[in-house]
C-alpha cells in the first residue's frame, strides 16, 4: 500500500509543526496547518483567529455564543454544541483533503478522522521538556519566566481535547505508526525517517 | 552523543525481539535477552525458567517462596517482597550490562533502568491486534481460538509491570525515543531505522 496522507500530532514546542512542513516539501505533497484553518473558518463562517486560538481546545468554550454565530452563518442546526459542531466540520474537511490527494495534516486529531484509511502514516512527534521549553522561548517568543507551565497548560488542553472526541489517549504509542523524540533525534532525523517510511509501501 | 545502548520494549507478538535481535546483529552489538534471564537467575538462585515466566509479571507472586529461596541463595535481606527483590537484583544487571559495552536490551524495564544514561536509545514496538494475533499463532504455536485473549494478557501484565515499578506509563510515547508499528511499517524497516538512528549521533 503505498502512503498518500501523513498525519502529524505533537507535543507544543516540540517542532512536529517544522517536521511536517519538512516532510511535506521533501515529497513534493500539499501541507495543511494554517490552510486547515482556513478551510473551516470558511465551513463554519468563525474566524480564524477564533479557531487558532479555540478551535483545538474547544471543550469548555461557550455554546451559547457558538450557536449564536453559527446560526448567523446559516451552519448551525441548534442541536449540538459549539465544540461539537466545530468538532464535525474539521472532522468532514480533513476527510475531503485525504481524498483529493498526497498531503501532511498536523493536528486536529487529524489520526484519528483517517483512522480507517490504509494509505496514511500517522506520526507523534514529541521531545523532552527542557528541550521544549528552550525552544517556544527561542523560536515563539514566549515569556522566559513561565515556559513550562506553559508547555502543561498546551499539552493538558490537547490531551483533553484528544480524550473527548476520540476516546484515545493522546501520546499512546498505539495511536500512531511512528513516534519520534525530535530532541534526542533531531528534527532532520526525523523527517529523514518519515520520508523515508512515506516513500516505502507499508502495511503489506 | 553516540549511542551506545538500545533498549527495545514491545507489546507482546509484535515482533519486538526480533527487531531488538536483527538491530544488534546489523551493529554488530551484544544482545540481551535469554542471557538477560541467565544473568538473573545466577544472580538471584532462581530458576531460569521461573524468571523467564513470572519475572516479568511478578507483582502478585508468592513472596514466601522468594523469601525461601534467596534465603537459601544467601541473596535475601528479609525485607522486600520477592518480586521487588527480583526487580533490584535484574536492574543492577541493566546497569552493569550498559556499562559494559555496546548492546541491546530487551525488555524488563530496561528504559527506566537505563533513562538517566544519554548515550541510550529507547524504543517500543508495537501493532495492531490482528497483526499480533495472526503472529503469535503462526510463529509461537498459541493456540488459534483465544489469541486475543492470550495478547490482552499478556500486554496487561507488563503494563501492569511497567506502571508499578516505574510509575510511568507502558507504552506512552514520551517514554522511549522511537515508537514504530512493526505491522504497518514490517520488521525490517523497523530495524533499518533503529539502527540508522543508533549510527548516528543523537541529543547533541
């Protein structure tokens, strides 16, 4: 089977994000991240802002408003909360970018919306936390003072948002086909060895 | 930093000893694991087989016997449990195996015995069920009508282990270095990137 969708998850500050865009350019395959957000500001009519900020950690943000503006937009059927109804629209978007052709997907419980898909490699990047924390300071600007409990606010609302709508456990080696240490391995390795798995056939 | 050590944890039929085995052989590296349980019982007076059985699953084993029989091997200070006993005297052989020379460990903990060294790569096989099922049957000779069962077992058992004497999490990615699904990416590709990754300097 050959490997048409890559899908990355990671721990903040950990460089998945840098990995994908990475691996995306090495094969020549179309990158959503910002573009994800794009897409389901333009489904659901919220604003990218809104959905950057909210949309990955959308668990106790406020139904009221959401069914507010969704029904302004004309998305909103009145029976679901905000989160939910977020929730379905990027489940629908990632699915339609699978289908059109070879992309890396990072975030947005991305793994699981193509759990059921063979052609997909599914990667969790993840790093140590001084590692992390160096690098949202070096790289994000984040204040110097906190980093780590920054880092724990990031993770905890991913886990949680992960745990709600799949059920799984975030970060649990079973979730995924390959899992990597970018601070042990360095960010080059790791896109090497994606690459590298992507250009194989897998799962034979 | 180069890597000096491979430890290989695995869910039970994913092939994981045969990556840990294929890895030292391709390096050209000691590999531990029946020698592991030999070491073990010379150290502790206890049967090989006796290890090789309930070592690794040893939390709920009898500790009167233990207690007898390192009494009888000299070994016993009369205080801990067996299977805590059992789980000091196989950490002590990790570490003095580590120092030794380059190698690969299976299994026992060796991760956590081993995760204040720099120079070790830790990695996790994993797969999914069917794969391992289908594998256990045609490679170990378990029965055909409850491998499902004999899977949930025995990976409840080691993570049950895991948990207790290291308080971490079995299988979580942030555990080891590289996590790999031999049954998507096969078991050669898994050992051309382990030892890909051991070839190269790593955490500089």
């Amino acid at each position: 089977m050959s490997v048409k969708v890559i899908t990355v998850s990671r721990e903040f500050g950990s460089g998945g994000r840098t990995v994908g865009k990475e691996v995306a350019e090495r094969l020549g395959w179309a990158y959503y991240d910002k573009e994800l957000v794009k897409k389901i500001a333009a489904e659901s009519g919220l604003a990218e802002s809104y959905i950057l900020e909210s949309g990955e950690y959308a668990c106790s943000t406020n139904s009221f408003l959401f069914s507010w503006v969704m029904n302004a937009a004309g998305g909103y059927n009145g029976t679901l909360p905000m989160s939910d109804q977020l929730y379905i629209i990027q489940n629908n978007i990632i699915k339609d970018l699978a289908d059109k052709g070879h992309c890396v997907i990072v975030g947005r419980c991305s793994d699981y919306a193509l759990r059921d898909r063979d052609d997909c490699l599914h990667t969790f990047i993840h790093a140590d936390k001084a590692m992390r924390a160096d690098r949202i300071v070096r790289l994000y600007g984040e204040r110097t003072d906190t980093p780590e409990k920054r880092l724990k606010e990031k993770d905890d609302k991913r886990r949680a948002y992960y745990r709600h709508y799949t059920g799984r456990i975030w970060g649990a080696a079973e979730n995924y086909h390959i899992c990597l240490d970018s601070g042990k391995l360095g960010i080059e390795r790791c896109v090497d060895i994606i690459v590298d798995a992507a250009r194989e056939r897998v799962g034979d």
